[in-house]
C-alpha cells in the first residue's frame, strides 16, 4: 500500500504483459494444461527484468489451480500426483522403517501395552508414507501367550473410506516376546501407492493372552462415533461368526462395530 492506504497494483499492471497473457491468450483456466504453463514459464530467468512476469506467471498458475483444484510445479519438478497429507519423501533414508499407524494424518507417537483379546478381526486405517512393496513386517510382543497362538496382521484396499479387499497378511509367533519380525506373507504383493489410504487388521488365532505395543488411546485419530467424547471409537471389529480367528477375505460391511480399542503399533519396511 502506498502512504494514503490505498493497494498498489503491480509495476506497469495497466500494460499487457509481453510474454505472460500473450501466449496464454484465448484459453480459458480449467483447460490450461500444466504443459502450457511449463512452456511459458520455462525460459523466464530471475532477474529484475523479468520480475513482473514472473508476478504474472504465478498469478496466472494460481488462479487455474484455484479452478482445477490441483497443484503442479511451473517447471521439471511438475504434473506428479501427491497427497494431500505430509508424508516423508520416498527417498529419504532407504532401508529405514516406516511405523505405519504412527504417519500423518491418523498417527501419534505415543504407545502403550494393549492385550489382545479379540477372536475377530479388528480394522485401522493408515496413509501409505512410500510407493512400493513390503518386504517385511514388525510387531513387539510385551507379554507372550502362554500356549500356541498366532497373530495374523494383514493389509487391506481402500474403497470409498473402507476397508475392501485383503492384499497379504503376515503370520506371528506370539509365545514370545520382544520385537518380532516377519518377511513371508500369505497372499499378493503388498505393494502400496504413496498417499493412498489402506487398512491393517489383526486377530489372534486362538483364545490365548498376550499384549503388543499400540498407539495410546485417546491420542490418535477417532472415527466421531460415540455416545460422549470418552467413548470415541478407534478402531472397526468385525462382528461374531464373521471369519473368527481369521482375517476375511474381503471386508463384510454391515457386519462391523465400531471400537474403542488402541490401534496396533506396526512398522514395515519396503
């Protein structure tokens, strides 16, 4: 603003832009491509010169990303499909583990011990943080069942906000304790999309106590169901006689329930 309060318009607003709305001319903003505004904005160098310009550029970008609802890069780095969330760069450190409930948007970091007590399989859904497919999985045992018994954590597809199909599962001794890690699965490929939602289920195999790390109640995310805000639910059981002691193979809508249980704590590699 100048010194009387009133806006400033760009340097030289009421002169047509050489460069910028000349080659943008007669297209409209939801049919400007990302290649167009690649090409415009491709040879403008960051200089005085062309300051402008380069005003006008991002102004023109804006304005069609406003109308698409999308967000390109102007140059190399753009037209690649992301997600909404922050999710860690797929190159950040390879061979590291990802802690799959503890990843934005649905993540928190604290934990807790939590017995597992279900015969059905109970439901929690998580932002894919990485593009590729799983080689391994890992669980911590904090109190080993004291007969036979398994874990089985599997991964399921997305479909409308729900779980769908199950992709793999992993199978864990759990008359053991301490961190327990798994590289065979039963199933297909775990191959995940970056920022694409999934869900991981678990159940026990038989009626036996045991208890592994999982997210702290009351400091993740809660599907807004419940009868007071101390009774939020964290997590989706399927219901008695639907696949007991197993994890269906796809998920049975209309046969759920929602639950206050803690989410499990589950790290993976790719």
């Amino acid at each position: 603003m100048d010194s009387s309060g009133d806006r400033m318009p760009l340097p030289d607003a009421d002169k047509r832009s050489p460069r910028v709305y000349t080659l943008a001319q007669n297209t409209d903003l939801e049919n400007m491509a990302f290649a167009t505004m690649q090409s415009i904005g491709q040879p403008i160098n960051i200089e005085e010169l062309n300051e402008d310009e380069l005003r006008r550029l991002v102004l023109v970008n804006l304005a069609r990303l406003a109308v698409k609802g999308e967000w390109d890069g102007l140059l190399s780095a753009g037209g690649a499909t992301g997600s909404a969330f922050f999710l860690p760069s797929e190159d950040l450190i390879s061979g590291e583990m990802y802690m799959l409930t503890m990843n934005a948007p649905y993540g928190a970091s604290d934990t807790a011990n939590y017995e597992v007590n279900n015969e059905q399989a109970r439901f929690g859904n998580f932002i894919s943080p990485k593009s590729g497919t799983i080689s391994e999985m890992e669980i911590y045992v904090s109190s080993a069942a004291a007969s036979t018994c398994n874990m089985l954590v599997g991964i399921y597809s997305d479909s409308s906000g729900v779980p769908a199909s199950l992709i793999a599962y992993a199978t864990f001794d759990v008359t053991s304790t301490g961190y327990l890690t798994q590289t065979s699965f039963t199933g297909d490929a775990l191959t995940l999309v970056a920022g694409t939602q999934y869900w991981i289920a678990y159940v026990r195999t038989a009626s036996q106590a045991f208890s592994v790390t999982s997210q702290k109640k009351n400091h993740g995310p809660v599907y807004g169901i419940g009868a007071s805000p101390s009774s939020m639910k964290y997590t989706v059981e399927v219901n008695s006689g639907e696949s007991d002691n197993a994890l269906p193979s796809t998920y049975p809508t209309g046969a759920t329930t929602p639950q206050t249980t803690a989410r499990l704590s589950l790290g993976v590699r790719f």
